[in-house]
C-alpha cells in the first residue's frame, strides 16, 4: 500500500491493484510480465504508475534463497510532495500461522517481538533501532524455521524502512497504512481479542517528492538463505 500527499495537503492512500473511483475508473488494470527469474506487475491509478517486481535469486546470488521486491513509482503530475509506501508480509512459517520476530540494533542487542509493536527506523533514531536485517522463528527457543527480511543497496546505498510494525494478522491487515497497536501477544491463541495466534509485519519507505515525468524506487529481500554454495562440512 501507499501515501500519497499532494502540495495542497491532501493525502490519498491505496492498495497496489486494487480499484478506485466510480466503477474502478481511475484505475488502470494489473498488467504481468516476465523477465527472465523476474515478474513484473504493473498498475496504475490517477496520474500514478507502480511497478512491482519480484526476483528470485539464482544460485551465484550470495542470497540465493531470497526473493528481492521492489516497487517503482512515476507520475504525469507536478503536485506530488511525497510518496510512502508500506510491505506487508504476512507470516507463516511451515503451519505455522505466526512467528517470534527478532530485531536487532546498531549494537547488535536483540528486540524480542510477540506482541502488536511500532519501532521507529527514522530521523535521530535512524538506523539505531534496526541494523538493516530482521528474522522471524516458528519458535524462539528451538527454531526449526527462520526467514529474513534484509535492506538491499540500490545506486550504492542501503535502502532502509524509516519504520517497522509488528502485529496479529487480522489488526495489521484491517489498516491501509498507518499501524495502531492493540495491547495483543499474537503468538498466543488464546488471546482476548481475535482467540487465534496469527502474525505479519509490515516496513514503511519514504520515497520523498516526485516530480513530474519522474520515478522512485525501493527494493528489500525475502527469503530463507539457500546456502546453496556452502561446502557440506561448513555446518555452522
């Protein structure tokens, strides 16, 4: 999904490929291309142009395993102040409908995430509270399952989320964009509010201003580490 906050204040929020405007007339239908290990879905709505693609990593990848998304924005307008734009994953690891997320910081210190959580990535705090990679276990204790989020580099330069969101799936997933915690431990079925232990997170990028006949872009990775190219006896 994206925010979008035009030069005269107002802000519009979507959700890539779905329809807006009287019978979905100010959009422009998903259209799915593919290049090479690479799908690439393209869509629109008013004067804006996203482009969403997915990349799986072959074997001379040193993150063969991952998938690397990234997303693309262009408009025809001179009125678009800045662009935001939020991943949602929704977690599930095996048959497992939720995960222990584990955040670490530019020290290297662990937070430990079951329960509805913000973490701020932005301004002073930039980089401090995430070190650019996050994993998620099915069980915090004796994982038999990990899955890493990681910050990919583009033109140089790492591309970093200015904030995070943890949550119980159905909460995550009832808002557009911004994030409200609810006091809930989602690796818990028994909890008050939805009796179901059910996970996702979701990262936020800034694209900043976008001017007209422009683009932006971000990219981050998914995925399991193959270790494909690891030698059998480098166990560790």
């Amino acid at each position: 999904s994206f925010q979008v906050t035009r030069d005269d204040g107002t802000t519009e929020e979507y959700i890539f490929g779905r329809k807006y405007g009287f019978l979905g007339l100010a959009t422009r239908d998903v259209v799915l291309t593919r290049e090479g290990n690479a799908i690439v879905a393209t869509w629109g709505v008013k004067d804006l142009t996203v482009q969403q693609k997915l990349t799986l990593l072959d074997e001379t990848a040193t993150l063969h395993g991952m998938v690397n998304i990234s997303y693309t924005v262009s408009t025809t307008a001179d009125d678009v102040q800045s662009v935001k734009m939020r991943v949602m994953y929704d977690t599930a690891l095996g048959f497992q409908d939720y995960a222990t997320y584990e955040v670490p910081n530019r020290l290297n210190e662990y937070t430990h995430v079951i329960k509805d959580t913000v973490i701020d990535n932005s301004g002073s705090n930039e980089g401090d509270n995430y070190s650019g990679t996050l994993f998620a276990v099915d069980n915090a204790y004796a994982p038999t399952i990990t899955a890493y989020t990681v910050d990919a580099t583009m033109d140089g330069e790492a591309v970093s989320p200015y904030q995070m969101a943890f949550g119980h799936w159905n909460n995550l997933a009832s808002s557009v964009f911004n994030f409200v915690p609810k006091d809930v431990t989602f690796t818990n079925p028994y909890n008050q509010e939805y009796m179901t232990a059910d996970s996702a997170y979701a990262m936020y990028y800034d694209l900043g201003e976008i001017g007209q006949n422009e683009e932006k872009s971000f990219s981050t990775y998914y995925g399991i580490y193959s270790n494909a190219t690891l030698r059998e006896e480098e166990t560790v």
